[in-house]
C-alpha cells in the first residue's frame, strides 16, 4: 500500500458515506434530509452539498495527517503513517496531500 493507495481508499469511503446518507431514511442523517426534500430541496443540490462537506472533511484529515495543515487544535504537525506491510503512506513530506489531491480533485475525480 502507498499513499495514492490510502488516499484513494479514503475517497472511496467518503463515496460510499455520501450514498448512505443520501439513500438511508433508517438514520437520524436519513430522516433530516428527507425533510430537507420535503420542504422542497431537490436531490441535485443535496448532493452536490453532501459532496462537498464530505470531500472537504475527508480531504482535509488526510492533509492534516501529512502535517500539510492543523488537526483541531492540535497545530500543524506531521503524522507518520506505515501500512501493515511497514511501507511508509505518509510521514509528513507532502506525499499523501500529493496523493490526496489527486483521489479527491486530481483525474478521476468526476468518476465516484
């Protein structure tokens, strides 16, 4: 695993989050949004704001860990990220924001 890997694993998660919430009505994200719908809302913009947040969210922890910006209050600071094979996915020299960047903005990004 590498740090493209990780990222793009992490993308995929957010991907599956946006399509539970925006398919759930059993959850306490589920009955919210269906009032949003109710009071008129369209699914397009649902989830185009889900999306973004998510995106933002998932993105942001990912810089964060490769000391690319704060964590909380926690100040910027590198993290160091090892797979269980011992390969190295992030100890803050910029190359998991590279890879993040490239899952969540990079090409592909429309594909999820």
């Amino acid at each position: 695993m590498d740090a493209l890997l990780f990222a793009r694993a992490a993308r995929e998660e957010k991907d599956a989050m946006l399509e539970n919430y925006l398919g759930a009505t059993d959850t306490m994200a589920g009955e919210q949004i269906a009032k949003l719908k109710a009071a008129g809302v369209s699914d397009e913009l649902l989830r185009e704001v889900f999306d973004s947040v998510l995106t933002d969210c998932f993105y942001n922890i990912l810089l964060g860990i490769d000391g690319q910006m704060p964590i909380g209050s926690l100040g910027e600071r590198g993290y160091r990220l090892m797979a269980p094979d011992s390969t190295i996915i992030s100890n803050a020299t910029g190359t998991l924001a590279e890879a993040a960047y490239e899952a969540f903005y990079g090409e592909g990004e429309g594909e999820g």
